[in-house]
C-alpha cells in the first residue's frame, strides 16, 4: 500500500497452530526430537539455539499447518501430551 502497489489477498492459505517449548522439558536431559516430530508430519520444529534450558524458559516452538482447525487443535493437544510423557521417561 505505502508504494503504490495493489493490497494482495487476504484470504488464508492454510490454518495454523502453534506450541511453545519451554526449558521443563529438558528437565530429565534434551528430548529425543526426530522420535516426536515423525509422528506429526505436517508439524515443523523451531529451536532457538539457546546454551542453557531452565524452567519456564522459553527454548523453542513447534508449528503445525493444515486444512482444518479442529484437527489442528487436536494435533496440538496430542503433541502436548506427547511432550509431558518423553520429557517423564528421559528417552
């Protein structure tokens, strides 16, 4: 708009979600990440690179895309599950 140019569409692509990692997880040591994200194919991680995870620090996300936002969400809160039960058994 500032250069003169027509607006583009605003119609979404897709849904998204998306699920913060924080440094809880790293509790019992880093968890095993390519085990996790092969069970969610349209999922994609984000770690930021950070040296030290502590408690409540926010080490990363996890975005999930998709056609249908019910889904989604239920993917969401399935990986959330996932998460709680690899960073309890230090795999």
């Amino acid at each position: 708009a500032l250069t003169g140019l027509p607006i583009g569409s605003t119609t979404p692509r897709c849904a998204g979600a998306m699920l913060n990692l924080l440094g809880d997880l790293w509790q019992q040591g880093a968890p095993n990440w390519q085990e996790l994200m092969s069970c969610f194919p349209n999922a994609s991680l984000h770690l930021y690179g950070k040296r030290e995870a502590s408690p409540g620090r926010k080490m990363g996300h996890i975005s999930l895309v998709g056609d249908d936002v019910n889904q989604l969400r239920q993917q969401v809160l399935s990986l959330r599950e996932k998460l709680k039960v690899y960073s309890s058994e230090n795999f």
